[in-house]
C-alpha cells in the first residue's frame, strides 16, 4: 500500500511538472514568437474589431514545439511509459498536417483520408477495448475499437475543435476546459502513467492562451487546432473515456449538427459576422453555435465567449462524474 501510494505520488508530481514546465516556457516566449510571425508578415485579420487589425497568426505550433521540449528534457528525470512517446508522434503528425493545411488546400477528402491513419500508431498502445458500464457489465468491443474508434475518435475530435472557433480564445479555451477536466477524471481514476504527453500540450496551451484571449495578439491556425484536438482524441481513446469524452464535447458536435444543417439547408455562405461602434456582435444566422446567443440577444464578442465556455464546462462536469470507465 506505501510503495502504491508512493508510485501514484510520483506519476502526479510527473504529471504536474509536465503542465506547469510548458506553460511557464510558452508564456515567457510566445512574445518574441509573435513578433518573428509578424516580421515574416504571417499575419490574418481579426474581423471582430472595428479596425480589422492584423494579428501574429499560425503561432499554435510553438504549442507542439514546446510539448515535445517539455516531454524531452522531462526524460531525462522520468522514466516515461511507450505510450507517451506515440501519443506525442500522433499528436505531431496531426500538428505537421496543420502546417500543411495552413500552407496548400489539398482538398477535403485528401484531408480526412490522411488524418484518419495519423493516429494508427496509436492501435498497439491502446489498453482500453471495452466499456465498463454501472449496472450493465462489460462490452468489449475488440477489433472495432482498434480499427474504427481511435482512428475516427482523434479524427473527429480534431476538426470538431477546428471547427468550433472565431472569436479571440474560443478555441483554445474551450480546448483547456475539456483537457483539464480529461486530466481530472485521470487522477481520480488514479491512471495517468499514460497521459503525460497530453500534459504537456495541455500546460502549451494554456501558456498560449495568455496571448491568444481577446483581444488577441496571436492566432493559433489550423496547425494548433489539429495539434490540440488530436491531443483531446488521443487521451480519449488512451484512457477509455469513449463517452464521457462524448459527453464533454457535445457542445463541439451540435456546432458541427449545425453547421451540417447549414449547408444541407444551401443558406448563403458566411464565414464572420460583424462588430458594432458599441461593441455588439451583428450575426449573420444562428446556424452555428456561436453565434446563437448574438443572434438573438446584444452580447459582446468577450460575452459570447465566455457563454460558451460555461456551456462546455458544464457538460465536462457531467463527463468528469461519469460513473465506470467510460
């Protein structure tokens, strides 16, 4: 029971250092990160200020960079177990495919077939090939959670954070929310061994949040995007969360429902609303959900924001106090 409680005691001091190393190290360099993003001129418009200023864009790959700095140097200290190793190379080929999809349109279909076998390192690592539900039992799932679920699980998770983005630290802060509380549900399920990766991009993250909140001074582009959904799915499919990670990223899916609805629908396209002199977002349609609350009520960008964050924190509450290993 002592050499137990001494193992789980060092996993969580390993796993602390992993978020607080590349946090603190993101923070402190991301401003020379932007200014190098602006003297190259790699730069986008935020089209909810009134004076449309260009912002430092594409910096989510200091994300990834620091994440595989941060798991380096720690190996030196920590014997870290296989799967912390894949992890981070899937989560690196999904950060590479960011920096291509940020460079060339490949098309939509080239996109998904190549993501979709990014994470096949994943498959032999994966311990988890059976849900554990109270009052139910068992249900193994065996081949189909190797061959389908992890693949389509990192997949999808990726573009369903890619796509649930817009405003100043949407994004990346609704992207916290949902790793901080996988970690969580982690701890308290006293299995972590395998998540140290996800660590240390979460820790990325959030020192990349500091700059990335509104008003914004950098924007995080597809490659960190892809880079942090890929780290959402890969801490799912690792731990076995399949559907309490469901349930944590339902406000991600609808997004998705509706933007589906959307082009079902042929509605005129759009891509931004627009910004008043008094700071009122002007919507387009509520066929995103973002844009529900603008639509029908006068909300800042920043209020809009934080609405959805409080929609995600709730429905990762209920994921975190899930019962079984699910």
């Amino acid at each position: 029971m002592v050499f137990s409680s001494s193992v789980s005691a060092l996993e969580n001091f390993m796993l602390a250092i992993n978020i607080l190393f590349p946090l603190f190290v993101t923070a402190a360099f991301m401003p020379q990160f932007i200014r190098a993003l602006h003297r190259n001129n790699i730069v986008a418009k935020d089209y909810y200020k009134k004076d449309f200023p260009f912002v430092a864009d594409r910096g989510g790959i200091a994300i990834l960079l620091t994440a595989m700095l941060s798991l380096s140097l720690n190996s030196l200290f920590f014997k870290f177990t296989p799967t912390n190793y894949v992890a981070m190379i899937v989560i690196a080929l999904f950060g590479l495919f960011g920096v291509l999809d940020d460079m060339v349109n490949i098309g939509r279909t080239s996109k998904l077939l190549i993501m979709y076998y990014c994470s096949y390192p994943l498959i032999q690592y994966t311990g988890h090939t059976s849900l554990s539900i109270p009052d139910v039992g068992y249900i193994y799932l065996g081949i189909i959670y190797f061959q389908f679920v992890i693949p389509t699980y990192v997949l999808v998770a990726s573009n369903l954070v890619n796509m649930h983005s817009g405003y100043n630290g949407l994004a990346s802060g609704l992207s916290i929310i949902v790793l901080l509380s996988l970690i969580i549900k982690s701890v308290l399920a006293y299995d972590v061994e395998n998540i140290i990766s996800v660590a240390a991009i979460t820790g990325a993250t959030i020192g990349f949040y500091i700059y990335d909140k509104n008003p914004s001074k950098v924007f995080w582009g597809n490659v960190g995007s892809l880079t942090v959904g890929a780290a959402i799915g890969t801490i799912i499919v690792i731990q076995g969360f399949v559907i309490s990670g469901f349930v944590m990223l339902i406000p991600h899916t609808v997004n998705f429902l509706m933007y589906a609805y959307w082009k079902i629908k042929k509605y005129p396209s759009a891509k931004f609303g627009k910004v008043r002199e008094d700071g009122i977002l002007e919507v387009p349609n509520p066929f995103t959900l973002k844009w529900v609350l603008p639509y029908y009520y006068k909300v800042t960008e920043k209020q809009a924001t934080y609405a959805m964050y409080a929609l995600t924190s709730f429905f990762c509450l209920v994921g975190i106090f899930m019962p079984g290993t699910m």
